[in-house]
C-alpha cells in the first residue's frame, strides 16, 4: 500500500519558472529531475507550474502543505545557494526577491486567507546567476547546474522528514539506516 506521509496530510511541490529564460527554469529543471529520479506517493503532487498565478488558490483549499521551488535573486550569495524559507521570510524584505514572478506565494496564501483557505508554507529557492537574459536562453547557467542535485536533494529530505515514503526510481527506499536520507547514488 502506498503511503503519503504519516501525519496523512496531502503535499503539493509547484515547481515555478520559465525554461526558456536560463536560471528562471530552475523550477521545471528541479520538476524533471524528480520526475526521472524518483516516485512520489499519490498524496503529493508534483507540478510544472511555469508562472504563479492567483489559479492556484484551490490549491491552497485542497492541500495541507505546499511547497514551492523557485529561483531567487538579490541574496548576496553565491548562484547555486539552496534557501529554505516561510513564504513571507523573504517577501516582506527590500533585500532578496524570492520569486523572479508577479505573484510571490505570500500574495498566494494573503488571497487564500480571505477565504478562508488554510494551508502550510515552505520556499525552497536557489540564488541564481542569470534569472533574466536578454534573449531565449534554454538550459541553466554552470554554476546553477552544478547545484541543481542539492536543491533537489533537499526537497526529498524535506517530503522524507515530513514522514513521506519517497523512493528512487527503481524502487529502492531513499531512507537509509537510522532513517538518516541518502543522497542519490549512494547505497542503501
């Protein structure tokens, strides 16, 4: 029987931005790679966003915790830095944009509490080198490719921390002994 996660509650991971505007793909990037390396439970759903819209407010009705992955600019760190934020941590500040889009997830979740919608939170970001090139670029910069695994590591650990059973995709658990995660292609 397929498990979710032992709290049971139902996980969305929007995966947002442009494939075609180099790092701003960051999210599709993340998307595919999960998508090829691993298999997620019925009760989490993966997205292929491109922009967050107000579309999305169901989302926020029909799921206990979203997770966002997006492309982060304006941190001061290094392209291919991975964040782990609330979604207003980094939205209320001058410094740091957390979306390179027009509706950032706390615009998101702000819409969904005036109906009434409650739902969890979580920003997964990378601090990007070229969010906006001036003209159709397909693909990362080098240093954002370099790091794409970490990123994507760290949504599995974050989906196997919340009790969630991830797996590879050849089926092998990505829970090591002690229940400590194991990054990809290492051993069980």
């Amino acid at each position: 029987m397929d498990k979710g996660s032992d709290r049971g509650e139902r996980i969305a991971v929007l995966c947002v931005g442009n494939r075609l505007m180099l790092d701003d793909g960051l999210g599709p990037a993340v998307y595919d790679a999960v998508r090829e390396g691993y298999c997620l439970p019925p009760d989490v759903d993966l997205y292929d966003l491109g922009c967050l819209t107000l579309d999305m407010l169901n989302a926020v009705r029909d799921y206990d915790l979203i997770i966002t992955v997006d492309a982060v600019d304006g941190t001061d760190a290094a392209p291919g830095t991975v964040f782990r934020y609330a979604p207003d941590d980094m939205a209320r500040r001058s410094a740091g944009t957390q979306s390179l889009h027009d509706l950032r997830l706390v615009d998101l979740f702000d819409a969904a509490l005036l109906l009434d919608y409650r739902a969890e939170g979580l920003c997964l970001g990378m601090q990007v080198e070229n969010p906006c090139p001036s003209e159709v670029a397909i693909g990362l910069t080098p240093a954002v490719h370099e790091a794409l695994p970490l990123l994507v590591e760290t949504l599995v650990a974050e989906l196997v921390h919340r009790g969630v059973d991830v797996r590879r995709a050849d089926g092998t658990p990505v829970v090591g002994q002690g229940g400590a995660t194991v990054p990809s292609g290492e051993g069980a």
